[in-house]
C-alpha cells in the first residue's frame, strides 16, 4: 500500500527589510484650514431642517440689464405671521408688489427691495481687502421703532475668522472661531444689547470631514443646540437636530433629508412638534424655477400647500451671478 506523503507547508516569507508599519499622518498645525463663519456653523443642518416654506402664492420676475445690474420684481399673496404674547401663531391675509434692483460685481453687491406698504430693505457686500469684508443690511418701515439697522466685518485669517457687529439700539457684538485640527474648530461670541440691558456669552464646536458634520453650541441665555449631517453620497444627505433651552424648558428635535437630483432639490423634515415639511425647488427651463412647498401640523390639524414660480430673463448676465444674490 502506497504511503500517504503530506504536502509539504510553504512557509511565508520573511518580512523585507525595508517594509515599514504605515504611520499616521503627520499634522502641520502652523498649515490649518480656515473655519466658516461662526455664524454659519450649523449650515448643512440649516439646508435640510430649515427650507424656506412659505405661505400662500409668490411669483418672482428678475431681468438682466448687463453683466452687473439687474431689476426684480414680486407679487405675493398670503397670510403673515403677527407677534402675540401667546404661543399661539396669528395669521392675518396680506398681499403686496416689491420692486428690487441688484448690482453685483466681484468686489461688491447692493440688493434693494421697496414694498408697497412701504418697508424699504437694503443690503450691502463690500470686500474691503482681502481678508476682510463689510456686511450690512437696514429695514426702514413707517411703522414706530421697527426700523433697524447693522454691519458687519468680517476678517478672515489663514487658520481663523474673527467678526464683530453692530446695530442700532446699542447692539455689539463680536465672534471669533479657531481650526484647532485639520477637522475641528472651536470659537465663541459675545454680545451686549443696551437697550434691553441683556448681555450673553456663547461657545461653539464644529467637527467635520468628507462624510459628516458635527456641531454643538451653547449659550448664556439659555439655548443648547447640537445638529449632526451624514453625507450618505454626493446627492443625498441625512441631518438631525436637537434644541433644547434650559430656561424655558422648551425641546425640539428634528430630523431631515435632501436630495439633488439633474434638474430639481428635495427637502424635507419632521420634529417633535408634529410638524412635517417638504420642499421641492426645479428648474424647468433655463431661467424658470418652480418651488412647491407643503406643511402639516398635527398638534393644530393644519394643512398647507403652497407653489412659487421664479422667473428670469437673462440678457447678459449668467444665471449663476443672479442666483449669488440669494443672499450672504
């Protein structure tokens, strides 16, 4: 009988000489990236949980003169908001024609908006120098002490932004947030309302990278807010929120998507108050958008659904330049 012979073992080869453990990389801490804003902090949550939904039906007409100036126009019909003591929300119907010319060049930007009830609203952009950039905005109504004014500079360094604001009724303000790691920043703010005779001091982190983005805020008047963005690829993203105030003992969380797609954006939310929003922004044709906007609210058994058309005629002005002046 034949012998059974085993297969001989291979035996692995010895370790080269030259082949090292993969080291972590090495951070330059005097090569940081500089932060975002300390205001915009919770930006991506703020995309997602807070789209802007309106009321009502709004249509938007913006014509390009050349490549810098530019002339808008606006109908809405729909109910607004009134402040009351109560939690209450008070709704009153209103309808009203804004007229608005924007000029928009590389250095600067002037957006101005007239209503028929006579609000005039003004905005301003200005690159002073490189790194630093002057920001202001005023409200003038005809109604008693509700017109304000305020500015800010804005000053950005290799590793840091600083900011400081003021407004009419002795408002200061002023902010600062520093890249401690290539993905985490830390900041705070301070601010000083006189005419209410209120002060308040503020702390905020950011972490963030490729996939996420993580951030938390905490302030002496008594709001805590954390929000957290998953981005599961490049079109479509997942956040969460959680407000809380310590004062007040008042908490909301919510939770929210958005999705690009070739032509239209999807958003929407839910959060603890029984509130459930979408919002839909698509581009038709060159220059035409069309927005549907829909809410429901299950504590008042209140339905709403909305749609807005946006129209431009563009001359000689990108359609990029003109949707820059969204806002800043």
């Amino acid at each position: 009988m034949a012998t059974l012979v085993p297969p001989a073992t291979t035996a692995p080869p010895p370790p080269s000489p030259d082949s090292k453990p993969a080291e972590p990389e090495k951070v330059d801490y005097m090569d940081l990236p500089c932060p975002i804003p300390y205001e915009e902090i919770h930006r991506e949550s703020f995309m997602s949980l807070k789209p802007e939904l309106f009321e009502g039906l709004r249509f938007d007409f913006t014509k390009g003169l050349n490549q810098r100036f530019s002339l808008s126009h606006s109908v809405f019909m729909g109910p607004t908001e009134v402040p009351s003591q109560s939690a209450e929300v008070i709704k009153i119907p209103t309808a009203h024609y804004e007229f608005g010319a924007n000029f928009i060049d590389p250095k600067m930007m002037l957006f101005g908006r007239i209503l028929t009830d006579g609000r005039l609203n003004a905005r301003v952009k200005c690159d002073l120098s490189e790194n630093l950039t002057l920001k202001a905005n005023a409200q003038l109504t005809n109604e008693p002490h509700m017109s304000h004014g305020m500015a800010n500079f804005d000053y950005k360094g290799s590793d840091f932004r600083t900011q400081l604001q003021l407004g009419n009724g002795a408002l200061f303000g002023a902010s600062y947030i520093q890249s401690v790691t290539p993905h985490l920043a830390l900041g705070g703010e301070v601010f000083w309302a006189g005419q209410h005779r209120k002060s308040g001091i503020g702390y905020a982190a950011r972490y963030n990278t490729d996939k996420m983005v993580a951030t938390g805020q905490v302030a002496s008047t008594g709001m805590v807010a954390l929000s957290y963005v998953q981005k599961v690829s490049e079109k479509v993203s997942l956040a969460s929120d959680f407000m809380y105030n310590y004062m007040s003992r008042d908490v909301t969380a919510s939770l929210g998507y958005d999705y690009i797609l070739r032509q239209c954006r999807l958003r929407g939310k839910i959060d603890s108050n029984g509130c459930t929003a979408a919002f839909l922004e698509e581009r038709l044709n060159m220059g035409l958008n069309f927005i549907l906007s829909a809410e429901v609210r299950i504590d008042t058994y209140c339905f709403f659904f909305f749609f807005f058309f946006f129209f431009q005629l563009i001359l000689c002005q990108p359609p990029q330049a003109i949707e820059q002046s969204t806002g800043f």
